[in-house]
C-alpha cells in the first residue's frame, strides 16, 4: 500500500488537532470549574442546570421579597404601636375630663389644646411614608397623601382599600401592607353616628366647608338612621338660604333657612356647621302664558274641558261658568267646586292663575291645549290641538327688516352648546320672523338646541336659559331683543339653579381622628353650666367607648402583622434549605472533579506530545535515506 506524502500531512494534522482540542477543552473546565461548558457537552445535564439555576435566582428574588417585606412590616407595627400608646394617652385625658364637676370651661380649653396637638401628632404617624417615599397607609396609591384635613375638622381618606403582597416562595405570598381606612377609619362606633362631607361639584372660592359635627340626640338621630341628609343651598333675590332633606327621599326636614355661616344647624339629632360662603346658584324665573284678548262666552250652557301641562304633569280643567271678563275667567279656573277642583289641580300642577294668565313659580313652561274655538275665544289664544306653550324668550317686534338683501348671522346658545342662526328672507311681522327660524338649515339648529319657535318667541323643551348674542341693530328690530355683543338671556321659565350642597351620611362606624376631633370640639364649646357638662359628659362616655375600639381594631391588626412576619421568617427558612439543596444537586451536575480532570488532562497531553514526536519522526523518512 502507498502512503503519499500529503496524507500522512492530514493524518497527523487530524490526530494533532483533536488532541489540543481535548487538552483546551480540559484547560478550560479546570479554569471555570465547570464540566460542561455548552449544551452540546451534555444535553440532559445543560437542562438540568439551567433549570436548577432559574430556581436560584428566583429564591433569590424570594429573599430579597422577604427582606422588603419584613421593613415594611416592621416599620407599620412600629407605627401602629406609637398610635396605639397615643390612644391610650387620650383614653386618660378623657377620663379626667369626665370630672365634670371639677373641671371649669377654662381647664377644659386647655384640655382640648393638648388634644389638638395629639390630633395632628396622630395625622402625621397616619401619613408615615417608607423609605421609598411610599406612604405606608394609602393602598395601592402610595404616592398619594391618605388623610388631609379641611377647616371644618374634617379628615378625608384619598387612599384605597388595596393592600400590597409580595411572594415570598412558590406557594406563599405575604401582605406587607394595610390601609388606612381599614386601620384608620372603618373603626365600629359605640353609637350610630354620622360622617360630613361637601359636594364634589361645588362651585364657591375658596370652597365653603361642613365641619365634623357630632350627635346631640341619640334617639332622635337613630329613628332617622341609616338614612342620609342633604343640605341644598339656593337664593332667593339677594337672600342666601339652604333646605335640609332625607336624601334618598327627597323628604323636607328644613325648609327654605336663612344662612348665617357658622351658626349651628340642628337637624334630625345631629349638628353641624357650614362654613365659608357657599355658592347659591340663582333662583329661578317663572314662566308666564298671558291671556290674550279675553271674549266673552257662557260656559255654564256648553261646560268645556281644556289640558294644562306642567314638567310633564297634565291635569284637565273644567270650565262650567259664564265668562265676560278676564275676572271671570279667572274666577273660572280657581273654582273649589268638584273632586278634585280646578284649584285643586292648578294646586298639584304647582301653578296659580291671576286676571293676567297662568304663573309657574317653578319656572318649568306651561301648555294649555285640547280645546275648543270657545275657549280659544275666552282665553284670547289658541287652546286647540297642541295649543299654547309659554315662551322662555319673548319676541317683542318693532319693525320689518329685509335681510334677503343682506343675510345676517347671530348665535342662539343652550346648555354652553352654541349654533349660527342665519336670517336671508324679508321679515315684516312676527309670522315671517318665526318662519325665519323654520328654514331647514335653521330648523336643524334649533332642534340640536332643544329649541320651539312660535310666534311669541323661543321655547326650552327643558326649561334650559336660552342666550341670543352676535346679533346687530336690524336683529335687534325683529326680535324686540339686545342680541349685540353677549345678547340676552331667558328672561322667563328659567328653573332653580341649586348651589353647592353637603351631605350627612350615617354610619355605625367612627373614624379615630373624628372621634379625637369630636372630643376637642366638645371641649372647646362647654360652659360652666349643669346642662352643658352633662351634654360633654356624654360625649366623653362616646369617646371613651370609641377610643377602646379604636385600640382592639389597631391590635387585632396588629396581630395580622405578627403572623406575617412569622409566615416571611418561616419562608425565609424554606428558602434557604431550597438554595442548598439546589446548589448540591447543581455541583453534582456542573462541578469539575479537579483530580479527575488533573489525571485527564495529564493523559491528554501524553497523547499531543506523542503525535507530534511521531509525525516529526515519519515526516522525516524518505527512500534517499537508504540510498
């Protein structure tokens, strides 16, 4: 057989090669310590401790869990134990406060300072923030500030409910937080009381305030529980008055108050105070159908029925008299005779009728229709049919103008919604001025507006104030209206705008830093009388109840806390024998035998240093050399 030159060149370059890729391989396993160095050395084993390495770093991450975890608990229980040791401090000034026989109005003031100093003491622990800045007791919303106060005494919860988990191993996961308002707030009250708060729609500036307020007849404040009360504030011409009602019912326990701001309100055994200037919104403008040209006609030979609707109520009158004048039209439609009468009806419509027409003090519109040509003739207007609607803005037509000749635009604004009324016909009276309004284009603009036209002027369908502004002089001729710069408004059936509102929610649960500000309040108003002291001394017995509560609700969460810690302590124990269990079985698969691999390496290298001996021997012969 012939060996060639060039193949004992591969034979050895081949057999070199692959004995210094063993020799680097080795080198390499002994420097990282590593026996496997990619997948391709062993498939099953690079599984395996890729999967076991996953398992590390998240025990790892499990560690660094529990060690936030335990800080932020750590640092609540601390909180929650300096509020407890507050409470308890007031507990003792309550009870020495319940020496009301000992105690001047003067001892109690300076009661009522320290209490005070207590209070915002006790606001700051309840806005702790962690060591990121969190607030501890806001929820889920720790960048927000959890409990701010107003004037009024009033402490509002701005956090929520949420609280925060963290896993601490595979299968447990640890609250590391609690809310304020499950600590802080939602504390079971001795007694039924109540909770203030403002309209979140207000409109005063600087806003008006409820203040905390506090029970002062438990039996007549628990016949009204759980019910809730309004108070509504409105204005009558310069006067500010505010209506207190059942909320959900709508029921009427004050009616139409004078408001004097910081004067007590006592209503349903509850008092509170409103203060600041509240804003009354503007009263309402009542709608008026006028008659027209009263004619005469006897109703008592031919007795006829006539519809009037007001805000979507209908009553049908009866006119069964002998009309000649407006007087006796008048007297007509307050008739007591009959069950129900027409007095009785205008009554439940809300409406009253004078010798000039119909008045709605409400300022909802009046329709008077489904009659006949005789009461047409009696009332001086059309009551056939649809009939008659009252106006919100009067027409008023001076003179005719031809816009056909030069087209003007105005705006007729609703509800802060605007549209451009274009007038391009020759308007001569008031049938071509309410036919200016019908054009398609204009028609369509009314009715996006919720806007009639009639003859008599413009109509709400919900009472809305209509605004007629942009005009000029000749707009101003047809309409008999200021329609220039910011026009005019409504000047008819124009409803109530109500002010701003508070409310009076009941609940049977008591807030700590309320019953602290219900206490200092308490204190702060008593005089040296026996009845006065014998109103703080309930009070006292309220807060003394309400603050041992406060205690057993902070201590039972506080337990919660304990056994949080003890379930991170018990996991952080877990974690640690899963990390060392996994590192043993890691080593068995990655680890490198160093003697083994010392022993390896040395054979290794025998066989490189043989093959290039060899080849430098062979790569030597050559038949010259027995020549």
């Amino acid at each position: 057989m012939r060996v060639s030159t060039s193949q004992i060149y591969n034979i050895a370059t081949l057999g070199m090669g692959q004995a210094q890729s063993a020799v680097t391989k080795t080198q390499e396993q002994m420097s990282t310590g590593k026996k496997v160095l990619s997948p391709a050395d062993d498939p099953v084993a690079a599984t395996a401790i890729l999967r076991l390495n996953q398992e590390l770093a998240r025990t790892e991450q499990y560690g660094k869990n529990i060690n936030i975890a335990e800080s932020n608990l750590n640092l609540e229980e601390s909180t929650t134990q300096t509020v407890i040791d507050l409470v308890q401090r007031m507990r003792e000034l309550a009870v020495k406060a319940g020496n009301t026989a000992i105690y001047t109005s003067t001892d109690y003031k300076a009661l009522a300072a320290e209490v005070d100093t207590r209070i915002a003491e006790l606001a700051n622990l309840q806005n702790t923030r962690n060591a990121s800045g969190q607030y501890i007791f806001a929820g889920y919303k720790g960048d927000t500030k959890p409990f701010v106060s107003d004037i009024g005494g009033n402490f509002t919860y701005m956090g929520d409910e949420g609280q925060l988990r963290l896993q601490a191993s595979t299968s447990v996961t640890v609250a590391v937080s609690d809310s304020g308002k499950k600590l802080f707030v939602d504390i079971p009250s001795g007694h039924n009381t109540f909770t203030t708060s403002a309209g979140t729609g207000n409109k005063a500036i600087p806003p008006a305030v409820i203040s905390v307020g506090e029970v002062i007849d438990q039996q007549e404040f628990d016949r009204l529980y759980p019910e809730d009360l309004q108070v509504i504030f409105t204005k009558n011409g310069s006067v500010v008055n505010f209506t207190v009602t059942e909320r959900a019912s709508g029921k009427i326990l004050l009616p139409a108050q004078l408001y004097v701001a910081g004067d007590d309100i006592e209503v349903a055994g509850a008092k509170f105070k409103i203060l600041g200037n509240p804003y009354a919104g503007n009263p309402a403008i009542p709608a008026e159908l006028d008659f027209g040209a009263v004619g005469a006609f006897d109703f008592s030979v031919t007795p006829t029925n006539v519809s009037i609707t007001v805000g979507g109520k209908t009553e049908t009158l009866l006119l069964d008299q002998n009309v000649t004048n407006a007087t006796d039209l008048t007297a007509a439609f307050n008739s007591v005779a009959g069950t129900p009468s027409n007095a009785d009806k205008l009554a439940n419509l809300g409406i009253t009728v004078d010798s000039t027409g119909f008045h709605s003090p409400t300022g909802l519109n009046i329709t008077v229709r489904n009659g006949t040509p005789d009461t047409d003739t009696a009332l001086g207007f059309n009551t056939q049919s649809n009939g008659t609607t009252s106006v919100n803005l009067p027409f008023a037509f001076v003179s005719a103008e031809d816009f056909s000749t030069s087209p003007t635009t105005f705006q007729l604004e609703v509800n802060g919604r605007t549209e451009s009324i274009t007038f391009n016909q020759n308007i001569t009276n008031v049938t071509d001025l309410a036919n200016a309004f019908r054009t398609p284009d204009n028609a369509a603009k009314l009715a996006r507006l919720g806007i009639t036209v009639t003859d008599q002027g413009l109509i709400s369908n919900t009472n809305a104030t209509i605004t007629i502004k942009g005009g000029n002089l000749d707009v101003n001729n047809v309409t008999g209206l200021n329609t220039q710069d910011t026009g005019t408004s409504s000047t008819r059936g124009v409803l109530i705008e109500t002010g701003d509102s508070f409310f009076v929610e009941s609940t049977n649960k008591q807030g700590l830093l309320t019953t602290l500000t219900r206490f200092s309040e308490a204190m702060k108003s008593v005089v040296d009388t026996p009845e006065s002291k014998e109103v703080l001394a309930k009070i006292v017995a309220k807060t003394l109840t309400n603050l041992q509560n406060a205690v057993t609700n902070l201590t039972s969460v506080q337990g919660e806390m304990g056994s949080r810690l003890n379930t991170l302590e018990s996991s952080k124990e877990l974690n640690l024998d899963i990390t060392l269990s996994t590192k043993t079985v890691l080593s068995g698969l990655q680890d490198l035998d160093y003697g083994e691999a010392s022993i390896q390496l040395t054979m290794q290298s025998l066989v490189l240093n043989a093959a290039q001996q060899s080849f430098a021997k062979v790569s030597q012969l050559s038949l010259f050399t027995y020549l």
